[in-house]
C-alpha cells in the first residue's frame, strides 16, 4: 500500500504529527503499535465488542464547538482523524495524576456494600449506557454498579 498525508492530532495529551500515512492503518493499530496507549484492544475487529473504544474530540466549525463521541478504534481509520484529540482509559487518569471519578466508581463497587445514592440511576439506564461494549471476563454487574455508583456521586457539569 502507498504512504501519504499529513496528520497532527492528539492523544491523551500528547501531540502526534505524522508525515506519511498508511492509508489502510487503523486507529487501534497506531495505538497499540507506536504509543504507550495500550488500554485499546483488538476483540473482534468489526465494531462488534467495544474493546478499542476510545473517545474522539472534534472542533466543529459550523456548531463552534467541539464534538465528543466515542468511537470503535479498530473501524476508524488513522487517515480520518486529523485535527482530532483522542483520548483512551489511560488519559482519564492514573495513580500518579490522580484517578478519574469513574475509576473510583469501579473501585467502590468491587465492595459488597452499595455506595450511598444508589438511587439516581437504573440497573436498565446503567446497562443501556454501556451497550455495545462486551466483556468476558468480569460480568457485567460489577461494570453496571460501576456505572450507577458514578451517575450518583459525581456532578455531571464537573466533568
Ligand atoms: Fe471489537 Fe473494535 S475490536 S469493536
């Protein structure tokens, strides 16, 4: 396959300026083959499990604003993404800058207890939430209390 373009984007943070593109690379490949972003998977490669979810950020000139949606990196080609802030699990936050409120949503619910303000959010609102995204190994209980546990303790405008 030739090689061509120019892309600048980011990811978590970081600046990325390509100068040659493999017009049939993917997102996920870039990211699991020349980053230290590994939190990506390949799961089923067809849009299908949710592994290599990532967040992509956009300006939108006609809005003036920037666009967030999520995105299936092992359908997204990295040809289509310049101008683009990506961000993955690793750029929601860590032990060293300090973890994101999801992640302390994920914790507290490995607790048998429930967290206090169980109420705001369904088990049904929780899982129709995280639709499309398949998991094998914990269950879905766990990642839905995660969820429920999140929607109630964290102002949404804080975000
Ligand atoms: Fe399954 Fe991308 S690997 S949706």
């Amino acid at each position: 396959t030739g090689k061509k373009g120019h892309l600048v984007f980011a990811v978590n943070g970081q600046r990325f300026e390509l100068f040659t593109v493999d017009p049939s690379m993917t997102l996920l490949e870039f990211l699991r083959t020349q980053t230290p972003f590994k939190s990506v998977k390949l799961g089923c490669g067809e849009g299908g499990c949710g592994a290599c979810t990532v967040l992509l950020s956009k300006y939108d000139p006609l809005l003036d604003q920037v666009e967030d949606f999520t995105a299936s990196s092992c359908l997204t080609l990295l040809c289509s993404i310049n101008g683009c802030s990506i961000t993955t699990t690793e750029g929601l936050g860590n032990s060293k800058v300090g973890f994101h409120s999801i992640h302390k949503s994920a914790e507290k619910t490995d607790r048998p207890e429930p967290s206090p303000g169980y109420s705001k959010l369904t088990v049904t609102e929780a899982e129709k939430a995280i639709a499309g995204n398949l998991c094998r190994c914990t269950g879905y209980r766990p990642i839905a209390d995660a969820c429920k546990s999140f929607a109630s303790d964290v102002d949404m405008e804080d975000l």
